[in-house]
C-alpha cells in the first residue's frame, strides 16, 4: 500500500506555551498573549476548499476549545481527531489534569462533530507513557505525535498500552538539509511543495503523514497576517504538494483508515 494521510492541527492562532499557565496562548502580535481564533478559523475555509478541489479526505485534530469556538461547517466528510482542550503540554499535567483535559476534547469533538474520535496528536507533539497510556480510557486507538525517519517503508507500529503510532516523517533533503513533513517552513516561504514530494517519493510503501495547521494558511508566525495573495499562493503551495504526492502513486485516506488497512495488509 501506498497511502497519504494528510493531517491538520485546527487550534489557536500560532499557539505558544505561557509561562505559569496549562492553557495555551497566541503570538503576542502587540495586544498580549489571550489565544486568537480568527486566523485558524479563516484558515481552516481555506484548506477546506484545497481538500474539495484535490478530492482528498483528511484528518483534523481538534484542540477542544478551538473547535468550540470557531464555526466549524465542512469538517463532516474528514476525520477529526483530538489535540487537547486547551492545547496544553500533556506531559505536564497531574494525572487527574490529564484526564480532565481528554475527557473535554472527547466531548467537544462529539458536540460539535457528533462523532466519537479515535485519533489523537499531542499538543507540541509531546508524549510520554503517561500520555499514551491514557489515551485508550477515552477510546483512542491511534496517535500520530512522533516523529521517524524518512524510509522506504513507513509502517504503523504498536505502542506500549496497545496505541498504533503513524509518526511523521523527517528526513534530509537533497542538500542535506533536515526536513520534516510539517509544511511550517512552506508556509514561512523557506520551502517548496517539491521538498516535500522529493520526501514522498523516498517511500516505497505504507504510509506518508503529511501535517500542517489551519491558521498557517493565512497568517505567517514570522511576519503576521497574510495579504490576500500571498494566502492565495500559500493555498496553491499546499495544492501543488498533495497532487505531487498523489501524482506519485499515493492514495489519500484518513489515520484511522490508514492503520486500519496496513494491519489488515499485515494479518
Ligand atoms: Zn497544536
């Protein structure tokens, strides 16, 4: 199998880790670090146009409150998966935190979207055993928050606790330069969508983890808001990516259909 699971992280607006506080905040662009949700909001019409017009049925993972908070129309033909609440750095938490924190995402997620997810990405990609373990109380049977290395073959593996891990993917490019599966630098300017399909063709089978968030298609954490054409070439950057990746042999599907036919594949 070659598959291609193309996953977003829909949370607050180029969300930072404030100091004393579980709950995240946005880039202080002048009026304080409060979280913002105009950018993720915009963002995510945006990426959602990009999966009509490519026909590609992707992964959410939802940070409760922003999901809560944002209008969220279209996401019903996608996966959505969790991302924390409040987009906190799980690994920080007291184990009853933790809980309190999975068990709110689980229900936004099932108020708004009225499905149960099965999905999950760490907030700032960070897991330990504590993390994954809890994950199955709250029926989570995938976790996409590793990184691996690029490879001819990218397969899902069992965690400890019973979680099957689909880690994106880092590798070198072709200057040697590190490079990972986040479009982040794309959306920065600092990359092209033949980076990543140069990545994608380096797979011979299983899985490519493409991510990226929902406000980075309109706002630039290095320079603020974008202008209505540089969005428009951020789209068509994102666009050109996946076809490039689909264009190699790659079929898109969800992380929950991926795991699912790889370790059917397996037996
Ligand atoms: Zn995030």
């Amino acid at each position: 199998m070659k598959a291609l699971c193309f996953t977003v992280d829909l949370d607050r607006d180029v969300n930072i880790q404030v100091p004393g506080k579980a709950q995240a905040g946005s880039l202080d662009r002048g009026a304080g670090t409060e979280p913002r949700f105009s950018s993720s909001e915009k963002g995510l019409e945006v990426l959602l146009d990009v999966l009509g017009e490519t026909g590609v049925q992707a992964t959410f993972f939802a940070e409760g409150r922003t999901l809560e908070t944002i209008s969220s129309r279209g996401l019903s033909r996608h996966e959505v998966g969790i991302h924390g609440y409040d987009h906190e750095d799980l690994t920080s938490l007291s184990g009853h935190d933790l809980r309190m924190s999975m068990s709110r995402a689980v229900a936004a997620v099932r108020r708004v979207v009225n499905r149960s997810p099965v999905s999950f990405r760490a907030p700032y990609m960070k897991v330990n055993d504590a993390v994954l373990c809890a994950l199955p109380e709250f029926g989570i049977k995938y976790d996409s928050s590793e990184y691996a290395p690029l490879g001819a073959s990218i397969l899902p593996r069992r965690l400890p606790c019973g979680v099957a891990e689909l880690p994106v993917p880092e590798g070198l490019d072709s200057s040697g330069r590190k490079i990972a599966a986040y479009l982040w630098p794309m959306h920065e300017g600092k990359r092209q969508p033949e980076d990543y399909v140069r990545m994608a063709s380096e797979v011979r089978g299983g899985v490519f983890v493409l991510a990226t968030h929902t406000w980075h298609m309109v706002e630039s954490r290095d320079r603020g808001p974008m202008g209505a054409a540089e969005a428009s070439k951020n789209a068509k950057n994102v666009q050109k990516t996946i076809e490039g990746i689909i264009d190699l042999g790659f079929e898109p599907t969800t992380v929950s259909e991926a795991v699912r036919h790889a370790e059917a594949l397996r037996g």
